[in-house]
C-alpha cells in the first residue's frame, strides 16, 4: 500500500512538471529591444513584470541597447525580433536604405520638458547658445528641434549650436555644470532642475506639440510570419498602458519606476510615477495608429541631417494591419471594460 501511494504521489508530481513544462514551451519567445530608460518605456517594464506579456501567450527577452541607430542594426541583421523606439530611428534607417515597418505609435505627443540656466528668461534668449542632446538626428534632438520651432526659432539661423552629450540623465547634469544653456529631459528632472533655479520655458503636458513617439518596429520578413505574435505584443503595451491609470496598481508602478530609474527618493519616484501617469493620460485611450501627420514633420526635420530622408515615401513605413486586426477584434472595449475605465 506504501509503494502503492509513493507511485501515485510520484505519478502526480511528474505530470504536475510535465504541464509547467508544456504550459512554458507553449509561450513564445522573442527578443524585444529599447533604447533608452524612459517614462515612455514604463509600459513595457510593467507588461515584462506584472505577467502580461505571458497572459498574451508571450516570454520575451527584453533588452537595453544604449542608442537608437544600435537597435536598428539589430533588428536589420536579425539579433532582435521586435523594436521599441522614438519614430526617428524607422526615419533614419530608411535614410540609410533599410526600410522597417512601423505597426503602432504607442505615443504620439512629446513627452519632454525645455529646460535652461536660470539666466535665459525667454525662448528667445537660445539665439547663439549651447544646447545639449542625445545624438544627431535622434529624439532627443528631435524633441529639441520641435521645441525650437514651436517657439519661431532656428538652430542654423539662430545660430544654436547642438552639443552631444549623452542621454536624458547626462544631459540635466550637464546643464547644471554649466557645459550648455538649455536641453529637453522629462518631467521628473525638470522638476528637480527648477527646484535648483533653473527655468522651464516649455512644458510637454500643457503645450501637446504633435510627434510619433514610442513605436513596435519590426523588418517586414518577421511581420509577414509573425502576425498573431505581434497582436499579442502590441495588446500587451496597451494594457502595460491602461495599467498604469488604474489607481489600485499605483504601487506597483512605484516599484517598477524606482527600480528602472534607479530611484532611491520616494518622493522623486512620486514624482516620476506622476510624470508616466500624466503621459498616458495625454494619449486619451486613443487607438495607437501612426499618425502620418506626425510622421510627416519628422521627415521634414530629419531631412536637414539626410537630404535623402526628404525622398521617402512615410506611407511605405507604416503598415497598420496588425494594429487592425486587434481593434476590429473588440479589444480595446475589452480591456477597457476589464479595467473598469470606459
């Protein structure tokens, strides 16, 4: 009776692996690459860590590649399956003859701040001084550029000289220093900036300037055998988005910004979770089609990097059927419905 009971229990254990085992293979693996730690990139900490990503039948690999034109290369050579980046790196790289497809613009309005020392009162006052950016051509100028239009202002004929210094955290350090006039960082360092004296001449929340923000980039061969796959990735960010509104999860948000910012400062990890709440919240549950209006104004900045980019046709860029597909499925009224907002 013993052994009887010790081969059942054995039994039991066996096929209780087995299903774990079977249930893990049966999630599909794919490799998802960022460029940079962001308040826009919130979404997918939070779809890797609160298991949505695995709800949708997916176990990605999510990984930091440090620059934009980086990632592009990664997703062209075939080392990552998925890109999770600004609209400007599907822009360049076309620049450079490689077309990618852009499936879904997750934001679509800036999302930084203008900041500069506190002796510039006005945005007039950036004729002839240093402004400090990420790289050329990237979002970070990107952002900057659109900044300096919205104000009337030219970086060639206000003779605006943009310095590379490096990402958004470099840049705030290096404006305190006193190594350039102005730069464009999020809001939790804008607010730690102005604290410091430092002048806020535009605010992200409060002007909603147009642009093609975070982007699912995928090389056209992976999106013709990898449909579903994409849905279930995109229908994943949405709801890592719809998340963070839901005020009963606000904790876990905290947790996740403080852990990804590095944040030891509850009340700047406060801050920053405001910042990600305001972003969403800018996007009004929109359906994250691509606007081509926004794609358009990046290609009339870029092309003064790239005359080439001039040439492009942005439609050929975006390919909206996966995002589609999703949305004449009923998904957003789902989720919407499931999170008790709409």
């Amino acid at each position: 009776m013993h052994q009887f009971r010790l081969v059942v229990t054995l039994s039991v254990v066996i096929l209780s692996t087995v299903s774990q085992f079977e249930a893990a293979s049966a999630q599909t693996r794919l490799a998802i690459g960022y460029a940079a730690v962001s308040p826009r990139t919130t979404p997918l900490y939070l779809a890797q860590e609160q298991g949505i990503f695995s709800k949708y039948g997916l176990d990605p690999k999510i990984v930091l590649v440090r620059a934009a034109a980086t990632l592009v290369a990664t997703l062209v050579s075939g080392e990552m399956d998925v890109g999770y980046t600004g609209g400007t790196s599907v822009l360049g790289a076309a620049g450079q003859g490689s077309y990618l497809k852009i499936l879904s613009s997750i934001s679509n309005t800036l999302t930084h701040t203008l900041v500069a020392h506190p002796s510039l009162k006005r945005a007039e006052e950036l004729r002839g001084k240093r402004f400090g950016i990420q790289s050329i051509g990237g979002g970070v100028w990107k952002t900057a550029t659109v900044w300096l239009e919205h104000f009337g202002m030219d970086e060639k004929r206000d003779n605006i000289q943009m310095i590379v210094i490096g990402d958004v955290t470099i840049l705030s350090q290096a404006l305190e220093t006193g190594r350039i006039d102005a730069t464009v960082v999020p809001g939790f360092l804008s607010r730690r900036l102005a604290e410091k004296g430092f002048v806020v001449l535009g605010r992200c929340e409060q002007t909603r300037l147009s642009s093609v923000g975070m982007t699912v980039l995928v090389e056209n061969p992976y999106l013709q055998q990898n449909s579903e796959t994409l849905q279930n990735v995109i229908k994943a960010l949405i709801e890592g988005m719809v998340f963070i509104t839901a005020g009963k999860h606000k904790s876990a948000v905290l947790d996740t910004i403080s852990k990804q910012f590095k944040l030891t400062d509850p009340a700047a990890a406060e801050g920053a979770y405001q910042d990600v709440f305001t972003l969403v919240r800018l996007e009004e549950y929109r359906k994250p089609y691509v606007s081509m209006e926004g794609l358009k104004i990046l290609q009339r900045l870029m092309k003064s990097q790239n005359p080439r980019i001039g040439d492009i046709k942005v439609e050929n860029l975006v390919d909206s059927s996966v995002l589609k597909k999703i949305d004449d499925s009923g998904f957003f009224e789902r989720l919407y419905a499931e999170y008790g907002i709409k």
